[in-house]
C-alpha cells in the first residue's frame, strides 16, 4: 500500500510539472515580438452625397506635392477601394509612417485645414498599431494601383506571436520559393490580442497565381492548418490599394 502511494505521488508531481512546463513555455512565447518597423492606421472615410470619386481625385491631385513637403517622406499613403464595387462611396485612407508621430499628425491638421470633410467624412481616429514587413515585393509592377486583402485576427487563448512565428516563417520560406508577386505585412492591435494581416498581390491574375501555385498543394494545407491552431479571423475584406505618397 505505501508503495502504490508513493507511486501515485510521483504521477502526480510529474504531472504537475509537466503542466508548469506548458505554462512556461506560454509565458515565454509571450515574451518573444517582432521588431517593428513602422505604425500602420486605417481611417475610414465616406464621400458625402454631392461629392465623387472625380472630386477625391482632384483634391489629392491638387495637394499631394504639399503633403510630400510635410511628410518630408515619412509616411507611405494609400487609398483602398472596396474590389468589385461599381458604386463606390466609402473607402479607407491607410497612412504607414514611421514611429515619429509628429510627420502623421502634420499630415492630418494639414488635410483637416485643407477642407477634405467637403468631400468626404473620415474617423480621422489614429491608433498607431505597430507593424512590420514580413515579405516585400521589390519588383516592378505594371499595374497603378495592388490588390490587397485586410485579415483581422485574434490569437486564439494560450497561443500569441510567439507561438505564431514558427508558421509565419514556415509560410515565408514556402511562398518565397513560388516566387510570386506578393508582399506581406503583420500588425499588431492593442486590444483582445488581435492582429492585421495584410495581403497585397501585384498581379490582376493574382487569384488564378494562388489556385496554380498555393491552394492545393499538401504543404499549404498544413500551413493554413497551423495557421488556424493559432488564430481566427473575424474580418477579410479585399480592396483596389492606389499609392500616393
């Protein structure tokens, strides 16, 4: 009989030490983040009923040489349309500046002061979420404007960037050798431990580039498999992205 009890003891201190071990390695993960390169704000705007798309245009036409003196280069913006919309009346600005937040908000009191509400009414609501770039495309493009697709996010409980990065770089390593024209950024939010994930294709075939190159194949399917281990998206929305600044 003591020898049963000393047996179930050290079942039980083994146990339990194996559950301090999973938790030591949540609280590690944790502890592990990306090295942010830049701050990433999406402002959603709606054109007011007398304005149009034309007017959009002119305004930015009109001022964008101003905005690049007072951005001194700081800050990447662009407008984002929803795709296969015909009827186009909201859209979002997406500023990408670098962690000085004076360059982005000279740039908001300059377009405020510039009377940009007669055109359209935008949540001009900054939350300077932390980001980085996870894959560039540095080739040409023939297109003006990129395809992208916007993923919130939300770490599922016990799992964080951490955790995440092991799929992240497997991802990497397996688009990189496809050699497609895509780029990837990570952003983080401050709240409910969600992320941005941010898709942008450099191809009008970029959907038939995916089927050929992507979805089907065994190793992407476990990517995406480990993919949702760590995380759900409670968002996607795609846009036409123009680049301005």
């Amino acid at each position: 009989m003591y020898r049963i009890l000393i047996l179930i003891l050290i079942i039980i201190t083994m146990a339990s030490c194996g559950s301090k071990d999973s938790n030591d390695e949540i609280k590690l993960s944790s502890l592990i983040q990306p090295n942010f390169s830049f701050t990433y704000d999406l402002i959603e705007c709606e054109l007011n009923k007398n304005s149009s798309l034309l007017d959009l245009e002119f305004f930015f036409s009109k001022n964008i040489d101003k905005y690049k003196a007072i951005t001194d280069g700081k800050i990447r913006l662009s407008i984002l349309f929803p795709e296969n919309k015909i009827n186009v009346s909201g859209f979002i600005i997406a500023i990408k500046s670098n962690t000085d937040y004076g360059n982005l908000e000279s740039f908001i009191s300059q377009i405020q002061r510039d009377q940009f509400n007669d055109i359209a009414l935008c949540k001009f609501i900054t939350n300077q979420n932390k980001g980085f770039n996870i894959l560039e495309y540095k080739n040409n493009s023939n297109l003006d404007y990129e395809f992208v697709e916007i993923l919130t996010c939300q770490y599922k409980e016990g799992y964080n960037y951490g955790s995440f990065e092991i799929t992240i770089n497997r991802f990497l390593n397996y688009i990189q050798k496809l050699d497609i024209p895509y780029s990837l950024n990570y952003v983080n939010k401050s709240k409910n431990n969600e992320f941005i994930w941010i898709n942008s294709f450099h191809n009008n075939d970029y959907k038939q580039i995916l089927i050929d190159s992507w979805v089907m194949e065994n190793e992407a399917i476990e990517i995406k498999d480990e993919f949702i281990e760590n995380a759900s998206c409670i968002e996607s929305d795609t846009f036409k992205s123009y680049h301005l600044l």
